[in-house]
C-alpha cells in the first residue's frame, strides 16, 4: 500500500481547507487532530471520498507518510507549535520536513529553522493568507527557511496557491523567520487598508448622511475603478447589502463597535520601532482598534464631553470622490510603509527579499489583493533599490494630483469631529517625508540642553554641545 504524500497536523478550518486544496491537486493527505472526534466529523462530511486517510496518533500519522516525510502543522502560533514540534522530532528521520502554515513570530521560526536543521529535519515557516475560502481555492503563501527545504515542497504548493496572470501566487521568500515575517507585514498592511476604508465608511455615512443602499453603490463603484479595485472594497460593498432577518435593519449597523486583534499587527508596529522605520498608518489602525475595545468608557465619555455636529453642506457627489481620493492617496502611504519595513528587514536580517516579487503574490489569494499591487509589482521591478513607494513615478504623480482633495477630506472631517487617526497619519507621513527640513533641530537643541546629547550642525562637520543658559 502506498502511503500518503502529504500530512496535515490541525484540523480547524483553516487546516481542513488546505488539506482538501491539496488533495483536490493529486496530493494524497494524512490528517491527525488530537480530538479525534474532530477527525471523525471531517472525514464523514467533507473529506467523505476523497484521498485523505484519517489517523489517531502522531505515531501512525508519521507511519502514514512517504518519505522524505512533508508535515503542515495548523495549529495556534506559540507554544502550541513548540508542543507538535517536540512530539514529532523523536518519530522523524533525516530528510523529513515540518511547515508551520500559522501566524507564528518571525523570532520563534528563526529559532526552529536553525534547532531542526541541525538534526538534519527541514523546518518551512509559511505564511498563509486568504481565509477560509483562500486557503481552499487558492492563496496566497509566503515560505521562509533554506532554499532546499522550498524545493522539496515546490511542486504543491506551486499548485495549490492562488494562480494569477503572471504565476502561481507563491515563491521563495528568504531565509529563516523570512516567510513569517512577510505575512507579519503583510497583516500590518492589512490593519492599516481596513482602518482606512472604516474612516472612509465613516465619513460618508455620518459627513453626508448616506444610507447603507447607498454606501453599497459607493463602495461597489470604487471596486470598478484602478485605483480601488480590491478584496477588501469588494466586501465593503457586499457588507452594506446584509439586512439582518431579526430586525429588517442593516446588519453592520448591529455589529459592536469593538474591533478585535491577534498579534500581527502588534507584532509589525514593534519591529517597526526597533528597526527605526515609521509606519504611522499601520500603527494609527493599530491604535484605532484598541481604542474601540473602550465601548463602555466611549459611551459613558460622550454624555460628557461635546464636540462639532451637523453635516457637511457642500456637494455630495464632489466630497464622496475626494473621500475616494483621500482613500487611494491614503492607501499608498500604508502600502510604503510596509514595502518600506521589509526593505529594512532585508537588510537587518540578510533575507534578500525580492519586493516586486512579493507584490506579484499578493495579487491573488491574499487578504490584501488589490489591482494596484500590479503597480507595486512594477515600480520595484524597474528600481529594486527604489528607497520609498511614493518616489515611483507613477505613485508620485497620483498623490500630487489628488493630495488637495486629500486635505479637503481632512479639514472637513476636523471641523465636523470624525476621527480619521489612519487618514490624517498618510497625509502626515507623505508632509513629513516630502520635507527637507523638520522642527526636530528644536528637538536636539531639548536633549543636548537637559541631557548633553550633543547634535549635529548643517554647516559644518562633527558633534557639538553647548552650555545651554549660560
């Protein structure tokens, strides 16, 4: 009897998609859940007739498998992932290959690559991205670790990842932690386009007034244009069109305004700070959602403290394109950010990240995937040492055509008291980095006055202190 050519540790949703995407691509697959009663449910209902052999210990799980022995582990990112690991390396041989598919630290998958390739194990850290549906049909991967141990897996999951114009949405991403500390950025990114299309919503339902009929054509409009075309606005529109059954009322407008997190983009703002690379969109999303979690402290403040109302007096259909080029403008700066860390990155940590390749498998499967993300693709292909998202000439261009539009939307959102934290940290952060000069010479004049830090002069070389006061 042949053994099966794939294994799958956690059976979730998330592992049972997968599982299937790879058996629906000629990949016979062993699965093991250590509630079997899990395993059981699978088997009788979505894996019923399909090459997918069930197991009920690690022990006949590894015995399962052809060698060299290729095992993705879908379980919670931590300890979970260390506890699999220790369980399966004394039922291992040499060769045998581990890939952790969940949304594991950079730092721990450094950590594994370098304990289990020196057993003589191969270790993958692979960020997945698509959800439920991406990881059944297609998404997007993103593996990290030796370029050997890529090689042995190439074959599936060239097959089982998102397929776009130009290519399977999956490639080689570096050494070590690099894979997971891609989808690391990629969530970051991913924090920042969802803070900004809810500033937008915002906006355009309490500025103008709209109703959810038409912020579903709104947003279903943007998802037409270049600009906009992506996942997420897709299902922005889809979102305004769910009318709860209970109440005939539009179901967003039920939901609970407190946003939940998992790590990453906690994760992404940290490095972001040790590794000195601003990413203010991303962290003003990042701030957006904790301070939501304040529900009860939120209401209990708005009976107190005032601020502006009314609505906006001008023309309707003139503010919602300046909103829609707010959006856009706004959505580049997050997208440089986060092109603009995993520069770094690459460079602190000898990843050697191909940035025009990563965009190109963003386009498909990921959460992220964007029509723009072509643009991405080519502005790092022309100049893979381009130093910032915003100086590739066409993204250069859109801002400085559409930034008056981009200050509209904020002087209005300011006088009429909507907090858009994500859309003022992009115009922000485009004013900052366009800038020759900032007030921060005040700012080394402060340390050196109270803590002789010494500065710098523009008009001459060398490390000054002066006797501030005296």
């Amino acid at each position: 009897m042949t053994n099966q050519k794939f294994g799958v540790i956690g059976l979730a949703v998330m592992g049972e998609n997968l599982a299937l995407n790879v058996e629906r691509n000629g990949f016979p697959v062993a699965v093991y859940n250590r509630t079997s009663s899990v395993t059981d449910a699978f088997m009788a209902k979505r894996a019923q007739g399909k090459n997918v052999k069930p197991t009920y210990s690690l022990e006949e799980f590894v015995a399962s498998l052809e060698r060299p022995r290729r095992i993705l582990i879908m379980v919670k990112a931590g300890k979970p992932v260390d506890a699999v690991i220790d369980q399966l390396k004394p039922l291992l041989e040499p060769g045998d290959m581990i890939i952790d598919g969940g949304n594991s630290l950079y730092e721990d998958t450094d950590r594994r690559v370098a304990d289990l390739e020196s057993t003589g194990l191969r270790y993958i850290g692979m960020g997945v991205s698509g959800g439920e549906e991406g990881a059944l049909n297609g998404p997007s991967l993103m593996p990290g670790g030796t370029k050997e141990a890529y090689e042995e897996i190439e074959a599936i999951v060239t097959k089982i990842a998102a397929q776009v114009d130009d290519g399977p949405c999956v490639t080689y991403i570096g050494p070590k932690g690099a894979g997971h500390y891609v989808k690391m950025v990629h969530n970051g990114i991913e924090y920042g386009d969802m803070q900004l299309i809810a500033e937008a919503y915002d906006l355009l339902k309490n500025a103008l007034g709209l109703d959810h009929n038409q912020l579903h054509e709104v947003f279903a409009e943007w998802n037409t244009t270049d600009e906009l075309n992506s996942f997420l606005i897709e299902i922005t529109a889809d979102i305004f069109k769910q009318i709860d059954p209970d109440t005939a009322q539009p179901l967003v407008e039920l939901i609970l305004d407190a946003a939940g997190q998992k790590g990453t983009g906690r994760w992404t703002a940290v490095t972001a700070l040790e590794l000195g690379v601003p990413i203010p969109t991303i962290i003003a999303a990042l701030t957006g959602r904790i301070i939501s979690s304040y529900k009860a402290e939120r209401v209990a403040a708005s009976k107190e403290l005032t601020g502006p109302t009314g609505k906006y007096e001008g023309d309707a259909k003139e503010f919602i394109t300046k909103v829609r080029d707010a959006l856009y403008c706004s959505k580049i700066c997050s997208y440089a950010q986060g092109m603009a860390l995993l520069s770094k990155a690459s460079q602190e940590f000898n990843y050697n990240l191909d940035l025009s390749e990563i965009a190109r498998i963003w386009k498909g499967g990921c959460i992220i995937r964007a029509g723009f993300l072509n643009k991405i693709k080519r502005a790092f292909k022309d100049n893979p040492n381009l130093p910032n998202l915003l100086l590739a000439p066409e993204f250069k261009q859109t801002i400085l055509d559409r930034q008056q539009a981009w200050r509209d939307v904020l002087v209005v959102s300011n006088t009429l008291g909507i907090p858009v934290p994500a859309f003022s940290a992009s115009l922000d952060y485009f004013d900052s980095y366009r800038r020759a000069s900032l007030p921060q010479n005040l700012t080394q004049a402060q340390r050196d006055y109270f803590g002789a830090h010494t500065y710098q002069r523009v008009d001459k070389e060398g490390s000054f202190h002066t006797e501030w006061g005296k």
